[in-house]
C-alpha cells in the first residue's frame, strides 16, 4: 500500500505575511499608508498618548 503523495513537480516556495519592520522607527511605519498594521500602530500610539479607546492588545487593534 502506497501512502506518498503523487509527485507534482517542486513544492512551490511558502512566502510568508509577516514582513522584517526592525529598522523602521514606529513614526515611519505611522507615515507609510493607510494598511492594517498602519491603521493598528496607530491606535496603539494614540493609546500611549492618553487612552481613549481600550484595546486588549496588538491582536485586538488588528
């Protein structure tokens, strides 16, 4: 009994989503445009200023 998978050539490359934001201060990746992560930095930024809006934490601002 065979238990492989048939072979459909190279496994195609696995990109991942997260992206490498080390060398970027939090006012840059503020400025860079409207995306999600720009969109969550931003309410946790306004929340160190003075809470406003309660947020359970990164995941909660996504």
């Amino acid at each position: 009994m065979e238990t492989s998978q048939p072979d459909d050539g190279p496994t195609p490359e696995w990109r991942s989503a997260m992206i490498d934001v080390s060398d970027s201060t939090l006012a840059e990746l503020v400025a860079r445009d409207d995306s999600a992560l720009t969109h969550c930095l931003r309410r946790l930024a306004d929340d160190l200023a003075g809470p406003s809006e309660q947020i359970a934490g990164f995941n909660s601002a996504l």
